[in-house]
C-alpha cells in the first residue's frame, strides 16, 4: 500500500498522531518528524490484536484488520499504543472471536518508537543497524531519515522478515534485511555509527561491540528476571569497551526469544504446596514498594534468576519470588497486617529484604543514577559512578 493509496482519513489521523507525540515531548527534531509525517503506520499493521480482559481475568485477543471493520482498523493504526501482533510464534491465530495466547511480536507504541530513534542522535551518512524488526514500521523511519543504504536490519523470525520486506518495498525502501539472531548483529555491514535495539535482551551482546564504529552509539532496552526494564545508551570506546548510564525504565519492547527462561508453573505449584507448612512473619517491606520499577531493578540485580508472579491464594492477594534452585517466598497482606512467608534450600526472603534495605539507605535511586560498562565478556551495572559495582547483568 503505497501513501497514495491510503484511505481518505488517514492525514486527519496521521497528524492527530504527530501533534500528540510533539506535545509529550517524544518527538521535537524537524527532521524525524518529517519522516513520521512521510511514514505511513497503517501500511506495517494490516491486521493486529486488541487485548481484553477476559470474564476469569486472563487476557484476551480479538483480531483487527482493515477487511474486518475499516474505519476502526484505520482509527487504532493511529493511536499512540502497542499493538500486538503475533501470539505464540504464529501458532495463535483467529478468525474473528477473541484467543488466548502470549504475544510473541508487536508493533511498538509510537511515542517510544520516535523517542529511541531521538535518543539515536543521528545525522546524515551514519549507518545504523536495527535488532529486531516486529512490524518494521521504525526500520521504514529509519528509511526515510537516513536513505535506505545506510540501515540494516536483522530479525529473528523468518515469516516476519519476509513480511517485512514486502511492506517496506511497498513504501520503496530496500534497507538491508536480514532473518536470524539479532544478538548476532549483521558483520557484512560493520561498522555501525549507530545499534539500535527494538526487543528487549537480557544485556548488551558482545557481536554489537564488536560491529560499532569507535564513538559509536548502542542503544537498547534491557529485561531481567523479575522484568524490570533499563534503558541504556551507551557510546562504545572500543571494539573492547563501552560505556553509558541508564536513562528510565519506561521504554519496553518484546524480551529476547531466546533468553532461557524456567517454566513457572512448576515452581510456583510447588512453593504453594508449602505455603501452609510455613509460619509467616512480620514484615516492614510494603506491598506498594514491589511495584517501583526502581526497587524490582535494584532486587533483580542482587537476585538474578528469579522469577516473580502476583497471585491470589485463598482470597489474599500476594507477590512471590521463586527460584529456579526450590526457593520461594510470598509477600501478603490481609487485615491482620503484612506477612511474609518463605521456604526451599534458602531464605530468599531475608536476601529481598536486605536487598530493600540496601536500596532505601542508597536513596531509593531511580534508573538514571545506574550506569553500564560493556566488555565482550561482562555487563557490569553500577550505581553513580563505574567504581561502584553493584551487579552484572546475566547472558
């Protein structure tokens, strides 16, 4: 669908879009904001998923597509949210009533989209790789900004790949595609000016490194265990070394397909069959602090690995943390007050809890006071200043 043949309403919705990104402060630069005005969105989103909660809570997704209802496939193309677009690798699909299913790709809210590509600091003849494609609607950006020869992009799935490139040559752009591991990056076009990464990995790969230009600019959403998100800008010294802070945790993408992850419902069956074994005991760690992104970043960091689940047992909502090695802990409050209870090989709740403790006397710090030092083999996290190591994020 080229822009010519787009439907009668679409520059109404376009610049509806465009005023909304420009007024939260997403999108300021003359120069990204003509090529969102030149990109259409509604071209990379021919069909898509509105979520839903269903009658039991558990989310559900009802296909969207222009054949469907037009008018509202247009309207949602426009507004600024994510919208899912695979579940289960392609596995999920429907024909019209709503499924159930783990978003496995998406195309990403706009107003995160623009504000990375902001953030990328850009200028005229930089090459840029983009890891991970979704949709390609910032791989078409990045088009439009830059001339297509100066943008390669690797995305994991093959199907999507190809989607890709058809939706992109549909617009005229022939950037660089490539279908395979993003974290591998994309060597027959390093050097890069600048790695922008649009899923989220669990750190910064070594490949990305090892493929910037000196001085060049990686910027990329981390995730870990708990899925607390840290984005990071780094600016790379050497093909041995990087470094940069963290900037906040607002700006998500889909986790890396293939980061090892345990299965949680087997632990969390298990840590349930012990939670009436268990005497709870008093707890000075509230409930509300376990949703503060920078607190779940700060535990996740001192407890790599472990999980986290919200859940309802017999009427009292609790948090819980488990461990791939057995152990488990809850944290829930009732009109008796605030209890936590713990079990397996070890006292992963003492471990939270001095992880709270060391986050409160360090100021509760938000994301923007961590920083990250890559090298080909480590991640290092550290808080204020590089001397202050506090963790290294897991491959």
């Amino acid at each position: 669908m080229t822009t010519s043949e787009a439907p009668e309403q679409y520059p109404a919705l376009l610049g509806k879009l465009v005023s909304e990104l420009v007024a939260d402060g997403s999108l300021y630069s003359h120069a990204w904001r003509a090529a969102v005005e030149a990109v259409p969105r509604h071209a990379f989103l021919p069909e898509f998923f509105r979520d839903a909660p269903g009658s039991d809570g558990i989310t559900e997704y009802t296909p969207v597509s222009q054949g469907r209802d037009p008018d509202e496939w247009l309207r949602l193309c426009y507004e600024n949210k994510t919208w899912v677009t695979q579940l289960d690798n392609g596995a999920t699909t429907s024909a019209g009533a709503p499924v159930r299913g783990i978003p496995t790709s998406s195309s990403t809210l706009p107003g995160s989209v623009v504000r990375m590509l902001e953030d990328l600091d850009v200028a005229e003849g930089m090459s840029v790789l983009q890891a991970g494609g979704g949709s390609d609607y910032s791989t078409a950006l990045l088009c439009e900004r830059l001339g297509d020869k100066h943008v390669a992009r690797v995305e994991y799935d093959p199907g999507l790949s190809d989607l890709g490139r058809d939706r992109l040559a549909s617009l005229g752009y022939a950037p660089r595609l490539v279908a395979g591991d993003a974290a591998a990056g994309c060597l027959k076009g390093a050097p890069y000016d600048r790695i922008i990464s649009t899923y989220s990995p669990t750190h910064i790969p070594a490949a990305w490194l090892e493929q910037s230009a000196p001085g060049g600019v990686i910027l990329a959403s981390l995730v870990g265990s708990l899925g607390a998100y840290g984005y990071v800008r780094v600016r790379v010294e050497s093909p041995e070394a990087a470094r940069g802070r963290f900037i906040d945790s607002t700006v998500s993408f889909m986790p890396d397909r293939d980061a090892e992850k345990p299965e949680i419902g087997p632990l969390i069956r298990s840590a349930i069959e012990r939670r009436n074994e268990v005497d709870g005991v008093p707890s000075a760690v509230a409930p509300a602090m376990l949703a503060v992104p920078s607190l779940m970043w700060a535990l996740q960091l001192r407890l790599p690995g472990t999980l986290t689940v919200g859940l309802n047992l017999n009427g009292t909502p609790g948090r819980w943390f488990l461990h791939p090695d057995g152990a488990w802990a809850t944290l829930e409050a009732d009109d008796k007050g605030v209890r936590a209870y713990r079990g397996g090989p070890r006292d992963l709740w003492s471990e939270i809890e001095a992880a709270v403790s060391q986050w409160l006397r360090d100021g509760c710090p938000e994301l923007s006071r961590y920083g990250l030092t890559v090298t080909p083999g480590e991640n290092t996290v550290w808080l204020d200043s590089p001397s202050r190591q506090v963790g290294a994020l897991s491959e």
